[in-house]
C-alpha cells in the first residue's frame, strides 16, 4: 500500500453413549463463527465528511464489525473512546480491531519499555472495547538492516506483552515491501514470521497487497498455521491510473488474485475467524455502493 494510506492513518476476531454413536459429532468444538467485518479506510472520504451517517449506512448494509484506520489525539475519527464506542453501539457495531502503527518512536531503548503515547494507545483501545491491536507500517530504518528489523521484532513481543494486559492481542498488516525486499538473505516477513512468538503476535494477511511480490500467499498460510487470526479479504485489477503499484482493489472476485482461495485456506488452515473487506479503488462507483458489493459477495462464498 502507498504511503499516503500511512500519513491518513496516522493523521486525518450432553447425551448417552448411543446419541453419540448415532451422532458422533453431537460433542464436538462447535466451529468459530466467521465475522465480516470492514475496514473503514475503504470509506476513508465519507467517514471524513461525515463518520456518523457513514457509519450508519454501514450498519444498514448488515455490517456488524468495523475496523478502524484513524485514532489520533485519544480519538477515533475526532471522538473519545468512550464517545465512539456508544456511538458504534448505538448502529449495533463492534469495532474489535483497528491499525494504530507502532513506530521507533514508541520504544525507550534505553528504558527498554513503550512510551506514554504507545501506553495510551493500548488502553483506548481497550476502552474502545477492541480484541485486536494492529500495526500497518515500518519506518524506513527498519527496511534497510536486518539486525535493526530483527531487534525490532522483539518490540513486537512486547507490544503483545502489554495487549495480553488489557485482554488484547497485538499484530501486523503487511503491504507490498515486505516482501519485496530482503535484508541479510531474509524477506522483511520472514524475519518478522520467525522472530515473533505466535502467543504473542499474528499477522493480519492483506491478500490485495501481496499480490504482484512474487511471494505466494497460499505457501506463506500452509507453513504457518493458525498464525492469521485476521485477514483483509482484498481482490486486484491492473492500475486503471499511474501510481505508485501496478495494481489496485476492485469488487472481490472481479480481479485476478485468486482471493476466494487465500480465503478459503486462511478459514481452514490460517486460523481466521475475523474477514475484513478492504477496498481502495472503485472504479467509477462509490465506496459505499463498492463495500455493499463486497459484502455480499463475501456471505456467498459462505462467510
């Protein structure tokens, strides 16, 4: 994803012995329930306008989970945890997850511990009654040394270390670069597969922005199991302007990056329960109208 997704971020998941036999999954683990969810960067200019009256055509849509993608100040889209959380109550939406990025700035070294910023990050989120802490970027001097990215890693630990506090758990949303580029021999993602531990941290599998990397999003799920609590439901199209990526989003299933299939995997195998639809191009319709389509979609593969 371009950085200009990271400035708007950071600043705009009995009976007897014969009914078994006769029924011999009557006592078995009732299967994870499967929740849709949105990501409102797909709605980026209509939650900018006006978030509560895009909020409630979400709601309308049969959306029940949004994640969101602006906390600035203490606040989610200019209202206080507390605030945005009865305001989401009030359309019968839940956001439990959302992307806060935690940068270098975060982390006293010398400390060894997280900054106030990062501290207060954690309890909003809380607050705001979220499962899920997400990062959707690295600084730039992370990129460029494997030993500053591996160090960093442990940062990522900690950072679970403290959601696990508040009942949360901590993770990362790839974009393009992590797989682009390798450091010491190791892409950016296996480094970062490797060095966190999966009590502590997942991943959150954008199938949109792996595509086009040459990485294999089906591989990457098969050798790491239950590791994808969360995945962004994403389909790609040839870019339709110039830009920065040869690609953008579209309609799931219009595209060509076998998306239905990734997310089918990450259901049996990733271990993902949360399904958040991303979309950030629309090709002439609005983002509203696109997010009802994707929705739809989504529930007929049987989401």
């Amino acid at each position: 994803m371009s950085s200009s997704r990271r400035n708007f971020i950071k600043n705009t998941a009995f009976a007897t012995v014969g009914v078994m036999v006769a029924k011999p999954n009557l006592f078995a683990a009732p299967k994870p329930k499967h929740m849709i969810g949105v990501q409102l960067y797909s709605v980026r200019t209509d939650m900018k306008s006006n978030p509560i009256a895009t909020l409630e055509q979400l709601a309308k849509m049969g959306y029940k989970h949004v994640e969101h993608a602006y906390y600035i100040d203490r606040k989610f889209y200019g209202h206080e945890p507390k605030a945005f959380k009865k305001i989401l109550d009030g359309f019968g939406l839940h956001m439990p997850s959302g992307h806060s990025n935690l940068e270098l700035k975060h982390w006293d070294a010398a400390k060894k511990d997280f900054t106030d910023e990062w501290k207060y990050t954690m309890e909003d989120a809380a607050t705001a009654g979220m499962q899920y802490v997400i990062t959707a970027w690295l600084d730039d001097a992370l990129r460029k040394s494997y030993d500053a990215m591996r160090s960093f890693a442990d940062v990522f630990n900690a950072s679970g270390e403290l959601c696990k506090k508040y009942g949360m758990k901590f993770g990362y949303h790839n974009h393009n670069f992590e797989f682009a580029k390798n450091l010491n021999g190791h892409s950016i993602y296996e480094i970062i597969l490797e060095h966190t531990d999966p009590s502590l941290m997942f991943l959150q599998l954008d199938m949109g922005n792996i595509y086009g990397t040459g990485a294999d999003p089906l591989e990457i799920v098969k050798n790491n199991p239950g590791r994808f609590l969360s995945v962004h439901v994403k389909d790609e199209i040839k870019a339709t302007e110039p830009g920065e990526s040869l690609y953008e989003s579209c309609i799931l299933g219009k595209g060509f990056a076998g998306t239905k299939k990734i997310t089918d995997l990450c259901a049996t195998v990733g271990g993902t329960t949360h399904f958040i639809v991303e979309q950030e191009s629309y090709q002439g319709q609005t983002p509203l109208a696109s997010v009802k389509q994707d929705l739809a979609i989504l529930k007929a593969w049987g989401y």
